[in-house]
C-alpha cells in the first residue's frame, strides 16, 4: 500500500454552539481527537463541557421556543430543504472529514452524507405534512379534530458511528415539530457534528434554536436528562447507557427514545443464491469495520450448504483491503479508537477460549502502514454454538460467527434467539419460508435476499426487545415522537346541554 500524504491537521479548539454563537467550553478538561487510521494525526482539542454550558444552551433553547413554535411548519421545514441542499454542496469536505475523524473508508463517509441529504429532504417536507385528523363528534353540532404541537426543549444524543446521518434523522423532525434541540455530540466525532451545526445555522435556523454542547455523557448528558426545562431525550448508544437514560426520563415523566444494541442474524437456507449470500454477509460484516448497530454478526447456515459458504467468505474475506479509509482501494477501516480495538480483540479471545474455530484474521494488524492506527484483521468464526459470548454479544468490530443449523426452523429459532432484535435478513426463494420468517422473527427491521444493513428515509427504522424504546426514528413515525397530540371539540351553536359523554 502506497503511504498517503498527510493533510494538515486541525489543531483548533472546538467549540459549543449556543444561542446563535460560536463559545468556548466553561471547562479546562479536553481530550484530543485522532484520526484513528493514524493517530500522530491530531486533529483537534475536544473540549469536556459542565453543566454550566448546558444549563446556558438550555436556557437560550427555552427563550427560542415561542418564536420557532409560532413559526410556520411549513417556513421551519424550508429551512430544512436548504440545509439538505448545503450538505449536499459540501458533501465531499463532510465526507472526508468523517473519514478523518472515524474511520469509515471514504466511499461509506460519502454515502452516509448522501443518505443524510435524502433524511433532510424527506423531513424537510413533513412541514406541509405535519397532520392531525378531523372525526366525527357522539354529539350534535360539534366539530372534533387533532393537532400535533411540539414538546419544547428537547435533548439528542448521538453516537461516533454514523456522526452525520443519526443526528440528522434526530435533528431534522424535532426542528420541523417545532421544538428546540441541544445537540450532544460523541467527543470522538466532535468535527462533524460541527460542520453539520455549520450548515443548519446558515440554513437560517435561528439563534437558540439549535445548541451544540460537546462533552462526555457522564457530564453533557446526565445534565441534559436531569434538566427541568428538557422535555425529550433521543438517545442512541449502548444498553447499558440508554437504560439508565431511559430509567431516569421515566421518573421525570417525560418522553424518551433509545436506540441501542444490536446483534444480527443473515440466515442462509438450502436454496439460496450463494454467491450472493456471499458478498452481502461480507459487505455486512465488515462495510464500516462492523460498527455500525445493523451489521452481520451472526450467519447462521443451514448445514448442508455451510461448507461451500464458509469456503466462499474465506475467499472474500481474504480479498478486503485493510488501511486508511482515505486511500480509494480500502474497503475497510480501523476501529474508532483504542478502547473500541480493544474491545475487539478481547471477544477474539474469549471466542477462543469457548471452542469456536477461528478460520481467518484474530489479530491485531501492527506492521507498517499499520502501526500508527487501530487495525484489526477481519475475522470470521465456524462452528459457533448459539450460547456463546461471541454469538450472544455486540462486538462493534469486524468479528463474524458462522453458526450451523439442521433446517429452517432451527435457523429461526437461534436467530431469535439472542436479547437484540434491530435487523435480520433470510436467503432463499422459497415463498412460504419467506413469509413465515418475516412474521416470526423478533426484529424492528427485515430483509429478504439483501444485507442486514441499510435503511431508507422515509421508511421507521427501529428496534425491538432489548435493542429499543420509544417510537421509530426516520419516516413519519419520527414525527410522532417529537410532537404531542391535542384532541379539540368545538359546539359551534354554544347551547347549553344536559346530556354530556363522561
């Protein structure tokens, strides 16, 4: 692999966004941001925001409210059409910038910065969308309709995997609901949620409006959640933080939204179209270094076509290109950071340890050019029992479990049969398989004969069972959440009545 030139490093400080202005953090505490894929790159200081700066981002947020509710949905929905078409003019300095700060190759930065501008058009016109419905009254001469009316102030956490497209499909229906949003950012990703807060602001969306509060969960977060004037939380992360957040949400009565873990079974029966089973598995379990909550962690096989699958990925997996996602031949990435790698090569380990049969990749890639990022070889697992960690547990990395089963019914039966349910996919041609897979299987999203991952933007994209709470994200279900319903009765003659509903 040819060295890639360096660019110049972004040395400076980011910095908060709140009430219309670009300010310093209250806090002394930073981290510094490297790129992972060489981190003698730094590329920025990261500042660990208080509580003080939330409370100042909250406070300009609740001084906002009345004039951005009082704007027409419509108006708040133009304005997000115009940030759609911003993105879209800065979508390569975005997408390399997001390569920069993550990881991800640059051909899946630009594709989620294309999938970003699509959640932005598709919101944008939920302005001339945001309907309620007229229905007929139990009593005479009365009109009865519903109304959706924003929530207020409302929090969005975001994670470092997909930094640009989540806050968008979180951003864009809350501003178009009318609410408010402070925007927490990972501190691994600060740089594009920055230039994502570029963009909205001269997109026009007025000072207060939107905040952008960088800082550790721990700090940013527990404050945003505990705040009195904060009346929603859409949270996406880990299990055990969402839990937390949504335990908390609860007792304060207000509305919450996790998404969290996933674990995601491709299952592969006998008449599958193997080449193509093939290359989805693939693409979906190590596309983005396996960080990403819909990828394949799991193919369960039937068993009397298992060994030409699992000699076919062999070959696929040994074709992936490995190194920095700014280089066009790469396919795959490093993990996000040190802690993350970490993570992997600890499940490799226990992978071992419970008998499963590593066939490729378990290590650390350390020669040059791989010694100054985070590099961990793909790596796929046969014969993996259904009750083992590594088939049971989010790795985040590029970490595979081929698991072996009789028939279709043992295939659904160890697909559903883990904690998570977010994503699921099933090859074969077989209609009434099908179909009893796609009623049966206990995830938020399916698919047939295509990979794991994806979604589009105007179709919910969710989980169930332990991966989430709250209403879908993307398509119109997002309204919902950031909306509440108002039911109103109108006696249009004003007489008065002796007979009432209840």
């Amino acid at each position: 692999m040819e060295p890639l030139a360096k660019p110049q490093a972004r040395a400076e400080t980011y910095r908060n966004l709140i009430n219309g202005r670009w300010v310093t953090s209250s806090s002394t505490r930073s981290v510094r941001n490297l790129n992972p894929a060489d981190t003698t790159e730094v590329l920025g200081v990261v500042p660990l925001s208080t509580g003080q700066d939330v409370e100042a981002a909250v406070r300009a947020a609740q001084e906002a409210l009345e004039g951005w509710r009082e704007t027409p949905a419509p108006q708040r929905g133009q304005i997000v059409a115009r940030a759609a078409q911003l993105l879209t003019a800065r979508k390569e300095e975005v997408a390399r910038a997001l390569t920069r700060e993550e990881g991800k190759t640059v051909s899946e930065s630009l594709g989620e910065v294309l999938k970003s501008i699509n959640v932005l058009d598709y919101m944008a016109g939920e302005g001339r969308r945001l309907a309620g419905e007229t229905l007929p009254s139990e009593l005479t001469n009365n009109f009865c309709y519903t109304i959706r009316q924003p929530l207020g102030v409302v929090a969005v956490i975001t994670p470092w995997n997909f930094p640009v497209c989540i806050p968008c499909w979180k951003i864009a229906p809350a501003l178009v609901g009318g609410n408010t949003v402070i925007f927490k950012p990972s501190t691994l990703t600060p740089w594009t949620a920055t230039l994502l807060v570029e963009i909205f602001t001269e997109a026009g969306v007025p000072p207060g409006v939107l905040s952008l509060v960088i800082g550790s969960g721990g700090t940013v977060g527990e404050a945003l959640v505990n705040h009195p004037l904060v009346r929603a939380v859409s949270f996406t992360g880990s299990n055990e933080i969402g839990s937390e957040l949504y335990h908390r949400g609860a007792r304060r009565q207000i509305k919450v939204q996790c998404e969290m873990g996933g674990k995601n079974p491709l299952v592969v029966l006998e008449d599958a179209d193997l080449e193509l089973a093939v290359e989805s598995t693939a693409q979906g379990a190590f596309g983005s270094t396996g960080q990403r909550c819909t990828a394949t962690s799991r193919a369960v096989v039937v068993e009397s076509i298992a060994n030409r699958f699992v000699d076919a990925l062999l070959q696929r997996i040994r074709k992936i290109r490995v190194g920095n996602g700014l280089d066009k031949s790469v396919e795959m990435g490093p993990s996000v950071d040190k802690s993350q790698m970490e993570t992997v090569l600890r499940y490799i380990d226990i992978g071992k340890e419970e008998g499963a049969q590593l066939r490729c990749g378990g290590h650390r890639l350390e020669d040059p050019p791989y010694d100054r990022g985070y590099f961990v070889a793909p790596t796929l697992f046969d014969y993996v029992q259904p009750s083992m960690r590594i088939a049971q547990e989010e790795i985040f990395g590029p970490v595979l479990s081929v698991i072996r089963v009789r028939d279709f019914d043992e295939a659904l039966a160890v697909a559903n049969g883990v904690k998570y349910g977010l994503s699921s996919s099933l090859y074969t041609n077989d209609a009434s398989k099908i179909f009893k897979f796609i009623e049966r299987i206990e995830t938020g999203v399916t698919h047939v004969n295509s990979p794991t991952t994806g979604g589009e933007a105007h179709l919910p994209f969710g989980g169930v069972k332990a991966t989430g709470v709250g209403l879908r994200e993307m398509g119109r279900t997002a309204m919902e959440f950031y909306t509440e319903l108002k039911t109103v009765y109108i006696d249009y003659t004003g007489q008065k009545r002796t007979t009432f509903l209840y």
